[in-house]
C-alpha cells in the first residue's frame, strides 16, 4: 500500500511537472510571436493545447514530451537570440532524451552557425563517453536496444512503417511512399529557406515541424503524442506570411492532434485504424501542404 501511495505520488508530480513546461512554453511562443501574456493569444492557445490529444495523452502516461516542448521551445529561442553555445546545449540535451530531434541540427547548418552544430553533436558524445563505463548493463544498449529500434512495432504504431507493417503493404509500395515523403520534406525545408534571414522566425519555427513531422512518418516508430512539437509552427498562423494560412495545413493539423475516439460498434476495426493512423494521413497532408506552400510562393514571385 505504502509502495502503492508513492508511485502513485510520484506520478503525480511527474503530470505536474510536465504540464508546467507545458504551460511554460505557450507563454514563452506567445511572446516570441510579438504577443503579450495579456492578449487572448495566450489563454487560447493555452485551452486549445490542452484540448489536443498530444497534451492529454502526455499527461495521461506522465510522458517527457512536456518538457521536450520546453527544450524545443528553448532551443529556437536561444537560437533567434544568437546564443548559439546555449542552443548547441540544449539541442543535444534534447537529442540525447529523444534522437528525433536530430534532424534540427539541419538549421544550423543552413546558416552556418557551427557552433550550434558542433555542441549540438558534443552534448551527446560526451555523455554517452561520460556514462558508459559507470552504468550497468550498458553494453544491452548495442546487443539488445539497437536491434529493436530496427523493429517496426505493429502496434500503436503511427509510422508509414508501421503502416506497411500492419496493412501488409509490400517493400516497393512503402519504398515508393517513403521517397515520396521524404522529397516532400526536402522540398519544404529546402523551399522555407528563402525566410531564414527575411522571417527567421517563420523560417525556424515551420521548418522544424516539417523536419520532426517528417521523423514521426519516416522513423520505424510514430506516436501521435509526438505532434505537440509541432505547436510553435502553429503561432505563425497570426503572421503576416506563413503556410498555415491554408487550409489543408491545418487538416494535417487537426488530423495530428484531434481529441476524438474512433468507436464504431459495427465496424470496430475500423476505429481502431482511424486512432491510429489518422495522425499518420495528418503528418503527410502537413508536410506536403508546406512543400505545395512553398512552390506556390516561389511561381508567383
């Protein structure tokens, strides 16, 4: 029973603590899209986050995701700010928690800010040289980890892998949409360049969600909870230019993130299909809406 009390104590806090970063770093966009705490921006991006199954689901499994928002939020921050030692930080904090935030070292790279870079790579470099000979077992991470993060789950599992896996799609299908995926992402991150000095903020803010919405689709394992780092992007919608001004960007949107549950007494399997992969159809119409955005911007300028 007293076991009982202080798991369920420390589930608590760890719900807590979560949604404090998150209420954290919707202050924090508010005021990094030029809004102040005390315009409507706040309270309704704040009731909105709280409504998405991202939020919810994050807090239900006392995920860390709260904090990687925080972390993510952080990180574009200090790299508007030109505190680049302090961005590399905690990027690679970010990456050591969780790999999908590899791919933003990208932004870097496009400005050629190398310090940025260099200590995003360093951070989990270094900690992995610092932990490895004091922590049991490590070497299960090679033996055991890394060979089934090759595994694509066949459950809960909102990846275009996971996907093929459970549809039994054959090898050239899933390849041929992998690449179709994958040149999307390319052509939106490539494309929101023009902005990266212009409105770096719209820049940093959009293409990081197009590379982590990229990630959730392309890795062996999406999970929808993961769309929550895709609400800085979200803010640009109050901006003078910006792809969430369309509307199939914000149907990818609200696929990734609606609350709803799929349950249909006659066709039972079919709202299992819908919980899970309607983020995935969500992650797709995102990413390509951004990459049609932007060729659009390009033909008629």
């Amino acid at each position: 029973c007293l076991l009982s009390r202080g798991l369920g104590d420390v589930y608590k806090r760890q719900v807590l603590f979560n949604a404090i970063c998150i209420i954290a770093a919707i202050a924090w966009l508010t005021r990094l899209s030029g809004f102040r705490l005390s315009d409507a921006v706040f309270p309704v991006a704040l009731v909105l986050a709280f409504l998405t199954e991202a939020v919810t689901n994050t807090l239900v499994f006392s995920n860390i995701n709260g904090v990687l928002l925080l972390a993510l939020t952080a990180f574009l921050a200090l790299f508007r700010a030109e505190k680049d030692i302090a961005a590399g930080v905690v990027l690679g904090l970010a990456v050591v928690v969780k790999p999908m935030f590899a791919p933003l070292i990208v932004l870097p790279l496009m400005r050629l800010r190398w310090k940025i870079v260099g200590t995003a790579i360093a951070v989990p470099v270094l900690l992995n040289l610092v932990a490895w000979p004091v922590t049991p077992g490590a070497r299960d991470y090679i033996d055991i980890v890394v060979p089934y993060l090759g595994i694509t789950r066949d459950y809960a599992n909102s990846s275009l892998a996971g996907f093929a896996v459970y549809f039994g799609m054959s090898g050239w299908a899933h390849a041929v949409l992998f690449v179709l995926v994958a040149a999307a992402v390319a052509v939106g991150v490539l494309g929101l360049a023009r902005w990266r000095i212009s409105d770096e903020w719209l820049w940093l803010t959009v293409s990081s969600a197009v590379l982590i919405a990229g990630v959730c689709l392309l890795s062996s394992l999406g999970q929808a909870y993961y769309s929550m780092m895709l609400f800085p992007a979200l803010f640009t919608a109050l901006h003078r230019v910006s792809p969430l001004h369309t509307w199939p960007a914000w149907l990818g949107v609200i696929l990734c993130l609606s609350p709803l549950r799929w349950a249909i007494d006659e066709f039972p399997l079919a709202g299992r299909w819908a919980n899970t992969f309607l983020p995935t159809l969500g992650w797709a119409i995102f990413v390509v809406a951004v990459a049609a955005w932007v060729l659009s911007v390009q033909t008629n300028s």
